[in-house]
C-alpha cells in the first residue's frame, strides 16, 4: 500500500547513492523479511527509517552493507552493483550496541582500525583519526579504553570508527537508544550539520523529525509509507496501525506549549 | 545463535518418557560398558544393542549423520594409520606399506565403540532438554556450584557466542580480513578476544547483582522434583542387567584367553 | 588434545573420573575460602562461556586455520575455578558439538585442567621479586599460555601411547613421540604469545580480571 503524501522532491540531489529493487530475503527460521522492497535514495539525502520490531529495518541495513546475501532483487549503491561478501568501503553502519563495534584498548586505535584496513599510510590513518576525533568532539578520551567510557561517549566513538572510514553513505541502527538528554541533543546536533547520505532506523521519533528529510516506514517485510516526516507521522490511523505513536510534538494542543 | 541440541525433544519415544535420572544411570552404565569391551566377537551384539536403541528413540537417522561427522574426522585418522602402525602379522602389502591384523582388528574395535557410544551419548541427551537433564544429575548429587555454573554458562553461551559473531561482522564492515599472521591481525585478535572476557565479567556483575535482588544465597533452588514410577525402573532394569550382561561375557571371554 | 570414546580402556576413563572427581573438591574447597563464594559463581560461568566462545575465534596459519585451547589463559584469568570452568566446558563440547567424549570426560579435564592451574601458577609468579610492570605480565602470560597447552598436549600423547594395543613396536612409538612433540612446539608458541598479549589488553582494560 502506498501513502498517497507529498514525496520528498528529490530533483536537486542529482545522484543515486542507493536504489534496492525488488529486495526479498528470508532467513532459515522466518520467512518473508523482506518481500519485493523497492527504495531510491538520492546522495545527501537524510532518511529516517521506522517501524515496529522485526519489520525487518536491521535486516535490511545488513542486506545494503553486503553482510546479508538477497534471496533476490538487486543492490546499487553510487552507480555499483552490489557483491555480497566483499567490502563496500562506500557504505558505513553504527551499529546498535556500540559494546559490539568497540573492540581495541584505546579509542584512538580503535578509529585507526578502519583506516589501517584501508592500508592508508601511517601519515594519513593519523590525519583521519584527528579529524574523526575533533568532528565528534571525543578528542580528550582518545587514550581511554572504549571499555570504560559513559553510553553516550561510547556512541560518539564508535560513530568516528566508521567516519574515519570517509564512507559516502552512513547507516545509523537506533544511534539514541540509551542516551541521556545532553548525549542525545549532541547526536543530534551532530547528524543535522552532517552532509553524508545518512541512514536512520530509530524508535526515537522526535529525533527522525529533527534530523531528516524523509521518512520511510517499514512494516511486515515492506514499505508501507515514504514522505515528509511531519506529514506522514501525523497520521495517526497509519502510525496505529503499525505499532506506532503520533509523535508528541505533532499532536495538536489546545494550549500550545511548544 | 542455535545450539541445535533441544530439536527433537518433543517427540514421543520411550526415551523421550523415561525418567532423566534412571535414563541417566542406565545409559551411562552402558556407555561404560560399552568401553569396557575389548572382544572383537561382542561387537556385533553391541552394534545390535545401539540401533535399536536409536530406532526406538525415534530420533531421525539425519541426525546421527550430521552427529557424527565432525568427530568422526578424528577418529578416522586414528583409524587409518593403526592398521599400518601396529601388530607383527602382516596380511598384505600396498606399496611400501604393509596391512597389519592386529592394527585392523583395533581400529575396528576402535571404531565400533566410539560410533556405539556417541550414539548412545546422543538418545541420552537428545531425548529431554538439556536444562532438564542438568537438573536430574543435580539431583543425583552434583554439588551445587557445578549446576549452577552449568545452568548459567549454557543460559548465556547463546548470547556471547551471538557478541561474538556481530563483532566480527562490524570489524568485517571496517575491512579487516583474516588472512595472514602477523602483528596487526594478532594484535587485533587478542582484542576481540580480550573484549569478550571484559563483556562477559561486566555482564556477570549484572546478572549477580540481579539474582541477589531475587535472594540468591550461593544456590539456585531446586524445583523440579523427579518421580520414577514402576514402568522407569523396569526400563532401567533391563538396560542395566543388558550393560552387566556385556561385562560379564567380556570377562568370560578374558577369562577364556580371548 | 581432546581424547574421544572408544579408544582408551575402561579402567583409565574411570581411573580418570576418580582423579577429576578429587581435583574437583579440592577447587571447590579452595573456592569456599574466599570472602564471597556466591560472587564468583556468576564470574566464572560467564567467563566460562566467554573462553568456549573465544575458542572459536580462527587463527589464521596458512594454509589453514586453527582454534586455540587457551587453557593457559583460563587458568590465568579464573584461578581455582579454572578446574570446573574446564570440566563443564568439555561437558559441553561432549554433549552440545560430540568433541571429545563422554566416557573421557574425566580424562580430558584431568588433561587440561591440570596443567591450566599449572598456568595459573606461573602466573601468579610475575609478582614475586619486583614491581608489577608490561614486561613481566607479558613473560609470565606467555610461560602459562606454553605451558598450558605443552604440558596438556604432553599428557595427551603419553596416554594414547600407553593405553593404546601394545604391539606398537618401540622405534615407532618413539619415533611418534618426537613427531607429535615436535609438531606442538609451534603451537606452543603460539598460544603463549596470545596468552600474553590477552594479559597486557586486560592489564590495560580490567586488571582485576588478572587476579584470578
């Protein structure tokens, strides 16, 4: 079923970063993941992704990144066809837990993981975890172990791992969960002043309307919607009848207090 | 992550009923009677004995098959190199190897004894969930500690083995490739593993501090109460004087000058 | 390193349930001498899970790869626990993957078990005689992890060649002994030099882990 909304007017983004077509998959346990998903994101794009557990929003951030192989359809990503199992550098996720992507005895070895990946020089690994450390703003934890950092800290470094990787297209796995106030208006902050073709599966509405651009949202395998974020979540019928909320801020109020 | 053991429990066979402690006691009889056999004329009446025991636990043969191949690996190469290895009677010469009766007639027996009784391991322990049997043998007299760090290994071994797998599938989406030995990937390696142990002790304190909450004492208590009804021991009965029966006819046999 | 069924006698599997059962209660006899037994429960069961699973992790030596024993490691990090640690992960690999065996239970963790408190030992020696410091904890780290799994393969191959059919003649029993022995060396190195550069990450990272 398709939202008969406004579509984001995506003319001035002149270039494709990801077009999925016909995207099915299932895994040995649970069929129909993902059945016949169809997406075209344009580069600079924001979108958020929403949708109940087990939509299938995960699954599909695996299936872009190469780790997940499609039972069928086809994967572009900047122009190139998809190859599972090889290493897409174009494309970077933030993983939900950040416990699972921190890993080495320091943060600032932990940024340099990717680069040196990339066999960069010694010289330019070192530029890149700088500029990963200073755009994330965690410059003075760069000699602590990830291990004994705040949830908010940890998220920050783990964002720079995989910016150190100068990826064109991020994917964010529920990048608020657990944060407090101050860490989640950082993040915030962060995501609006970034220009990367940016990805966002997150149960934090407020946070989808402040950040992007465009919405999608995923029920049961498929997109059941895709538009402006203000617009396709003030339906509250649709938000229902997919497991979600009307957002606080869209809700009209007799006394305004916003 | 599926550890794959408690598939077939929820079939009806007369393992599958038969109560866990005397089960236990007398399979185990049995498996060491099984490995107290060194006459090659009792291995077909231990053949014999296992099929139709596994035939009357309606586990599929599939199963045993998978079962079997990983270890059998092992044993096949044990296999293979005795009958060159060891004995002074030659039967036949291949090449510049000579064929060995005494090393054949082993690795027969070799053989025999493993595929009897890993197959007998298996209508053990596939027959009732594996918590279940845990507690029958705590209720047999394993002393407390041991249950409760088997109870609390096997609850959360799915879930670090689950840590483990999306770590390497964040370190794969950073480019790292396990292809040679040296420095970095060893380095890189110990901090995966190292990650896990410091994971899992944060964990730990976790999980302790909730179970205190709940009145933990030093034991977990012990619920489920087993009854044997006359039918069990009966079944237990037989299989019992079955395993005696194996070791008095291996001591005749001895006893007779093999 | 593990001894599967089938192969050992009788009275050696059951010789070794007896060993295993007394080793057994005297690590749990030591474990009760400590301020909070019923702490260290959860601990060790996790970290019992956590060194099964790390065992998996794959070493790459081309043209293959192997799985370590970490053994040596196990004894560093769990001290007397390490004993049971072992027993109930051979438990598993017995009952959950039918690695190793079910009548040589016993055996198996006399094998690995004994030697990772051995491990534990040595480690513990990089206190004496001096300040802590990387160095020591880096030697002392890579002594118990060789160790570990040296003498634990050692006991390995000593017991299948006596318990196997006696008409293996001498030259080739010797002749084994050195091949086997010889081929572990590498290994040996191996597992030192990982136990030790697991030490110095979680002397950096979560030096109480360290004290076993």
């Amino acid at each position: 079923m398709e939202y008969m909304g406004t579509q984001v007017n995506s003319a001035h983004f002149n270039r494709s970063a990801l077009a999925v077509s016909g995207l099915s998959f299932s895994y040995p346990d649970k069929a129909g993941v993902l059945q016949n998903v169809n997406l075209d994101v344009s580069t600079g794009e924001r979108v958020g992704l929403i949708g109940p557990n087990g939509a299938g929003k995960t699954t599909f951030f695996l299936l872009v990144c190469g780790v997940l192989k499609p039972g069928s359809g086809e994967i572009v990503l900047f122009g190139k066809p998809m190859t599972f199992g090889g290493f897409q550098s174009e494309v970077g996720m933030v993983f939900q837990d950040p416990d699972d992507q921190l890993f080495a005895p320091s943060v600032r070895d932990d940024i340099a993981f990717g680069p040196q990946n990339l066999k960069l020089s010694k010289e330019e690994v070192e530029a890149r975890v700088e500029k990963a450390l200073s755009t994330t703003g965690v410059s003075e934890l760069s000699n602590r172990p990830p291990h004994h950092l705040s949830s908010g800290e940890k998220r920050m470094v783990s964002i720079a791992g995989v910016l150190a990787m100068h990826p064109q297209m991020v994917i964010y796995d529920e990048p608020s969960a657990s944060l407090d106030i101050r860490s989640r208006r950082r993040l915030i902050r962060f995501l609006q002043e970034s220009h990367k073709t940016t990805l966002i599966a997150s149960h934090d509405l407020e946070l989808i309307l402040e950040v992007c651009s465009r919405v999608i949202l995923m029920d049961e395998g498929g997109i059941v919607a895709d538009g402006i974020p203000s617009e396709v979540m003030r339906d509250v019928a649709l938000m229902e009848s997919h497991g979600l909320e009307r957002p606080h801020s869209l809700v009209p109020h007799a006394e305004p207090h916003h | 992550m599926n550890l794959g053991l408690d598939e077939h429990v929820n079939l009806d066979s007369l393992f599958h009923r038969w109560e866990p402690r005397c089960k236990l006691i007398g399979l185990i009889a049995l498996i060491f009677a099984f490995s107290f056999v060194q006459d090659l004329r009792l291995l077909p009446a231990m053949l014999a004995i296992t099929s139709i025991l596994y035939a009357l636990s309606q586990l599929p043969l599939s199963f045993l098959l998978t079962r079997l191949r990983y270890p059998g690996y092992f044993i096949l190469i044990l296999v293979i190199l005795l009958p060159f290895l060891t004995g002074t009677n030659i039967l036949v010469h291949i090449g510049p190897f000579a064929l060995r009766q005494e090393g054949l007639l082993a690795s027969l027996l070799i053989i025999t004894k493993f595929v009897s009784i890993l197959t007998i391991g298996l209508v053990l322990f596939s027959t009732a969930p594996f918590l279940t049997t845990i507690k029958a043998i705590r209720s047999l007299g394993l002393p407390s500690i041991l249950s409760d760090m088997t109870f609390l290994s096997y609850r959360y071994l799915n879930q670090i083995g689950d840590d483990l797998a999306t770590m390497e599938t964040a370190m794969g989406l950073r480019g790292f490739r396990v292809r040679r030995l040296c420095v970095t990937v060893l380095t890189t390696l110990t901090s995966l593993a190292g990650t896990i142990l410091v994971r899992s002790y944060e964990r730990s304190e976790r999980v302790y501090k909730a179970m205190v909450l709940r009145g933990y004492g030093g034991s977990m208590p012990l619920h489920d109460m087993f009854h044997t009804s006359p039918r069990d021991a009966m079944i237990l009965g037989g299989i019992f004087l079955t395993a005696v029966g194996f070791v008095i006819v291996e001591l005749i046999f001895r006893g007779l000058g093999g | 390193m593990h001894i599967p069924d089938g192969i050992l006698p009788a009275a050696v599997s059951i010789a070794g349930y007896a060993t295993t059962g007394v080793a057994t209660y005297y690590s749990l006899r030591k474990i009760n001498q400590k301020e909070n037994p019923p702490e260290g429960i959860p601990k060790a069961s996790l970290l019992t899970s956590a060194f099964f699973v790390a065992s998996w992790i794959h070493i790459p030596i081309p043209p293959t790869s192997v799985h370590l024993v970490l053994n040596g490691l196990l004894g560093v990090v769990l001290g007397y626990y390490a004993f049971p640690s072992i027993l109930i992960g051979l438990f598993f690999q017995a009952v959950l993957f039918q690695h190793g065996g079910l009548t040589t239970l016993g055996v198996n963790a006399i094998v690995m078990g004994m030697p990772a408190l051995l491990a534990s030992f040595i480690f513990r020696l990089r206190n004496f005689g001096g300040k802590e410091s990387q160095l020591r904890t880096g030697i002392f780290g890579f002594l118990a992890g060789a160790f570990g799994l040296g003498i634990a393969a050692l006991f390995a191959l000593l017991l299948l060649i006596y318990t196997i059919p006696t008409y293996l003649d001498v030259e080739v029993e010797r002749a084994s002994i050195y091949a086997l022995t010889l081929a572990h060396l590498p290994l040996m190195v191996l597992e030192g030099a990982f136990t030790a550069m697991v030490a110095l990450f979680l002397q950096r990272v979560k030096p109480e882990l360290l004290e076993g």
